[in-house]
C-alpha cells in the first residue's frame, strides 16, 4: 500500500503555495529530528519547513502523524537531536529559548484552563511568566485585568469575565483559551486541534476569531483535522506524515486532494 509521503512526493510543493507577501520567515524548521522515538523512528525525522510572517497554516495528517509534536517542538517544548527550529531568525536552542519563545503563544489541546478559576483569572494567568514571584504576590496590576477584560470583550466573552471556566461550554472555554494566549500579546498564535469537540456553532466562533487575528497581521500555525475548514480558514496547509513534511502549500482544492491520496 503506497503511503500519503510517497503519493504526496510528486507535488511541486513550490507551485502549490499560496501567493503570500514576502514578509520574511516566522518559522523555519530545518531538517529537525526530534530525542524521542516511537519504536526506532524519531517522532519528528527531518522537519523541513518555513512558514511566513503573517501566514494562516493548518497543519494535517493522520493521527500519530506527528503534528501536535512538530507545534510542541516550534515552542521548543520537544528537544531536538539534530537540525534547528528558529522562530523569527532566532534558535530555539536552551540558552536562546527564552527570545525565541518570545513573540510565541501556544494555545494546547483542550484548552487547558484551570477549571475552578474565573475567565478573568484564568485570562490573566496568560502573564504569569511575565512577573517576579514578588510582583504577583501582590496581584496583578489594574491595567492587566483591563487588558484581560478586554481581550475577553473582543471575544465575546464578558459577560462570562466572574464565571468559574468549569461552568462554561467547550466553544467558551476555547475563546477564553484564545484570550489568555493573547496576553502575551503574541506575533505568532500555535493552536492545537482548537476546534476538536466543538458543535458546529462554536467552531465558527473560534475559527473567526483566530481569522481575525490573521486579518490584524498575526501569523497562525494550527493543527486541524478538518480539511474543509483548513480549505475555508488558512491560506496554505502542511501535511505531516509519519514525522515529515510531505506537502506545504495552497489549502485550496486540498479536500479532495487529500481524500484521494487516503483512499489509494
Ligand atoms: N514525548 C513523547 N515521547 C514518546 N512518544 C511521544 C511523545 N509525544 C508524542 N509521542 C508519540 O508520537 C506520535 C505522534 O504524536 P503526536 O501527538 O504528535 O501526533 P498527532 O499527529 O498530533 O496525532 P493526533 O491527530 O492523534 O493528535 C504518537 O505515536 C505519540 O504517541
């Protein structure tokens, strides 16, 4: 049985991509092969792949693919063995993490908001990073809980700013996922499978807001299964196969693509 790598080997990846303004590179992976193995294959095995400023990617696959492990590894949160992962030009290597993760934020599966926490509270754990241990004994600043109780706004989530996260829906909860993340004022928004388990009402929500943020210039990497909504929402799409880059290129037209490569 042919592969999707091996059927997908054939297309001009160059020819696919969306016409993109040329802004420079966000995120370039360069033949990344990640420390850890599934049997004797690294997860990650020669990640190659450069995504533009101000990009919308959605990155597909087959489950076990390797696409949550390949944004775990953009945050630099996957140690590499060999190759580079370099967001905005700057390694994520440890001593240069810190920088490198900078204009970073990663919105992981599920959301993972601190249940028993209020929308705000949890919005504003967004910045903890962002603080001494001393600066949040004393609690957060006025102007950062009207920061987080404007990003909530922008949401459409205010009205919901005093309610335990555990109380709200999935679709809420993800938008509140979204404001924390945008705490951090970030130029580059990973999102893993941020619309898995939505009804269908709240994953349009979710998708417009993250294609909002687009349209104000952020560049978005995130992990879909849906290929008619990576055709809808992102301009270009990369295809991870067994811990590679098999396609980077226009999401148009990719559905049925991609279904006739499944099937064969
Ligand atoms: N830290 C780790 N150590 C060992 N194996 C891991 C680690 N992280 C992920 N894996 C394995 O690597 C493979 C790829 O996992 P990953 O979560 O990246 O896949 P995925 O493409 O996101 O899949 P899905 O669509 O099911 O979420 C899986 O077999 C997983 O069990």
């Amino acid at each position: 049985m042919s592969t999707i790598s091996s059927e997908l080997s054939s297309i001009d990846i160059d020819k696919q991509r969306a016409k993109l303004p040329n802004l420079g590179s966000a995120i370039r992976s360069q033949a990344a092969v990640s420390r850890a193995k599934i049997g004797n294959r690294p997860i990650l095995d020669g990640i190659d792949c450069e995504i533009e400023q101000g990009e919308f990617v959605a990155i597909l696959g087959l489950n076990g693919a390797g696409k949550s492990s390949l944004l775990r590894a953009i945050a630099g949160l996957m140690p590499l063995k060999s190759g580079s992962i370099l967001v905005n030009d700057v390694p994520m290597t440890p001593s240069t993490r810190d920088r490198a993760r900078q204009p970073l934020a990663m919105l992981f599966q599920g959301g993972g908001l601190i249940p028993q926490l209020c929308a705000l509270d949890n919005v504003l754990c967004g910045k903890l990073g962002g603080f001494s241990g001393w600066q949040t004994l004393r609690g957060f600043p006025a102007s950062e809980r009207q920061n987080a109780l404007e990003l909530l706004d922008r949401l459409g989530m205010a009205e919901f700013a005093s309610q335990p996260t555990r109380q709200l829906s999935g679709g809420q909860q993800q938008r509140v996922a979204i404001a924390r993340a945008l705490m951090r004022s970030p130029q580059i928004l990973l999102a893993d499978e941020p619309v898995t388990g939505l009804d269908i009402m709240a994953i349009q929500q979710v998708m417009k807001n993250l294609a909002h943020l687009h349209s104000e210039g952020m560049t978005i990497v995130t992990v879909l299964h849906d290929l008619a909504l990576a055709s809808t929402y992102a301009q270009t799409a990369i295809i991870v196969d067994r811990g590679r880059v098999v396609y980077h290129g226009s999401s148009q037209n990719l559905s049925a693509q991609f279904e006739q490569l499944i099937e064969s």
